[in-house]
C-alpha cells in the first residue's frame, strides 16, 4: 500500500498524498545552449515524461530557464549546487522547484534569501542526498545518509520552511532502499526516488528495476527517475514500464513470446513495431504476440488482442477467439486495425 505524503505543487503539477506517481528526467545538454534544451524537452514531454530537471552550472544556464519556460508544458527543476545566487536567479527565471542542499551552502542569510523567496513564489525545495557527497564527517550507512538529510531539513523547517520534496540516492541498491525506508518511516514529505550513476543502457535497467521496484513494493515515492548514460527518453520508457508493472501507470501490456525453433515466422520486428506503436497510449490493454500454436494460443486467451504465429502466417486473437487468419505480411497491418477499434 502507498504510503500517503504531504503534498506540494510544482508548476502545473501535485505529487505527494496519494497523487500518480510522476515520471522524471534531466537534460543532458547544457542549460544555456536553449535551442537544443527546448527540443530535448519537447521530445522528452511526447514520450510521458512529467517533470524535467537542468544542471544549473553558472548564470548563463539560470538566465536560460525564462526562455526554455516559455517554450516546454512540464514542470522545471532547476538542480542548484553551492552558489545560491544560481538559485535566487533560477526562481526568478521561472523554475518550478530547485534541487538544493542547504548544507552546501555555509551563509545562513543567503539560505534565508532563498528560502524567503520561495515561499513567496510558492515554489518547493528538494532536498537530495547522494552517496557521493556525503558530508565528511558521516561514514557510508543507510543511518549516516538520512543524518546528512535530517540536517538539512532541520536547516529549512528552522526556517519556517516545509515545501519541501527529498530523496536519498545511491548507486548501492541495498544502501539506496534502507535509506529511503528509514527516511519514510521518520518523515511524510514526498520522495523522488532513484539509483543514482545506475550504469548504460542494460546494467542501469536492471539495477534501477530491481531498487525501484522494491521501494514501490514498499509504498515509497512520489516522483520516479530512471538514471540512464544514454538518451534521457529512455529513462521515461523504462519508467513508464516499472510504474506499470504496480498498476500506477496506465498504458498497455505487452507480453511477446522468447522464441524458440518452433516459430516459423519473423516475431521480433512484428513485436517491435507494435511495442513502438503502443507507446504513446494510455488504456492498460493486454497485448501479446505469440509464436506458435504449442503455448501460444493458450497464453494470450487473456489478452485484449493477440498474435499467433504459424509458418509464415498467424491469427489474431481477441479475448481467446481467433477473429482472423492473415499471411505474416499482413500481420501488423491487421493487428494494428483491431488494436485501433479498442483504443
């Protein structure tokens, strides 16, 4: 069961209580180059995602954010490392949230400059502690992680402050999901959750499925990043894809078939053709595409709509009826027709 968190708006946007869980990525371009940071966004907006986050290195990427603002439809995340002026000049740019450590910033009245300006502008601070930046004082633990994360709270409710979102990542998936329980079971602010630094494309896949999913088993998170090395629209799809495996997120399921020798026609460009067609939609249809009549049929007479495959043709299935036999060059064109008349 979900654990209930408080809620807080971002943008257009409310995570926490019982809200959908939000799909998050960042940009990998540098904040200041607009052109090429609008266009990745806009890309990132077509596959789902929910929340962007930017690197905010000097104030050439903070004066940026007004321009990219006025050009994205998703919430923006301004990430803010130890100048706050880059964070008072990111809110004034328009960022929705910031990503801020109080700890790394030492001047307690330009901690209060940039809390008091977000309060006036209604616009929440998330509070990220990462393995590698722990303070130096504070050995690796799960217990150490959410001290360093207690600190900066305190820092911020001192303050008067409780707009506030954390996460606590670690690229260690044991360290990263104790972390998060630990801080769950003292706190009721919503959580980002990640692995951090997770790896390419296949490694941080695995290791981002596996710590995820144990978190959303858990009832914990509010907001979710995949953290790829790759193209950041991966990082959306593969979310998209764990969110749904737990029922929180609406779109299609399809189950394809390993292959075996058995199958005597071209399975896998079919399946890839159809799992690229189904991306964009949102009804949690069951889908399959089968290779042949030993398991086939029998494994997707529960889905909406189905292939399966014999030499060099297939039927499609609906709800365990075979509706039509068709010749395997027909065979997306079909199944595409029928997957339309349930959309």
């Amino acid at each position: 069961m979900r654990k209930s968190t408080k809620t807080i708006t971002i943008g257009n946007k409310v995570i926490g209580g019982l809200n959908p869980i939000l799909i998050q990525s960042m940009t990998n371009i540098k904040t200041s180059k607009v052109d090429l940071v609008i266009k990745q966004i806009k890309e990132l907006e077509d596959n789902g995602c929910d929340i962007v986050r930017v690197s905010v290195l000097d104030m050439d990427d903070a004066l940026a954010i007004k321009t990219i603002k006025e050009n994205i439809n998703i919430p923006l995340v301004a990430d803010i490392h130890f100048d706050y002026k880059l964070a008072i000049a990111s809110i004034n740019s328009g960022a929705d949230k910031i990503r801020l450590n109080p700890g790394n910033i030492d001047n307690i009245d330009h901690i209060k400059e940039v809390v008091n300006l977000c309060k006036n502008k209604h616009i929440p601070i998330r509070v990220g502690v990462n393995e590698g930046s722990l303070p130096k004082d504070l050995d690796l633990s799960p217990e150490n992680m959410v001290k360093a994360l207690k600190r900066h709270i305190d820092i911020l409710e001192s303050l008067d402050f409780y707009d506030i979102c954390i996460s606590l990542k670690a690229n260690d998936i044991n360290l990263c999901v104790e972390s998060y329980k630990l801080a769950s079971s003292m706190y009721d602010y919503p959580m980002h959750i990640g692995i951090t630094e997770a790896g390419l494309e296949y490694s941080g896949l695995v290791k981002s499925s596996i710590g995820l999913g144990i978190l959303l088993y858990e009832g914990i998170g509010d907001t979710i990043r995949v953290s790829l090395a790759d193209d950041p629209v991966k990082e959306v799809i593969a979310a998209k894809e764990i969110l749904s495996n737990f029922n929180l997120y609406s779109k299609p399921t399809l189950t394809v078939c390993p292959t075996c020798g058995r199958t005597e026609y071209d399975l896998i460009p079919i399946a890839r053709k159809i799992n690229e067609y189904i991306k964009n939609i949102k009804k949690p249809l069951k889908l399959a595409v089968m290779g042949c009549v030993v398991n086939g049929i029998g494994e997707a007479k529960y889905a909406d709509l189905a292939i399966c495959g014999g030499k060099n043709s297939g039927v499609i299935i609906s709800h365990g009826e075979i509706i039509k036999k068709v010749s395997e060059d027909k065979l997306y064109d079909e199944f595409i027709n029928e997957l339309n008349k349930l959309i």
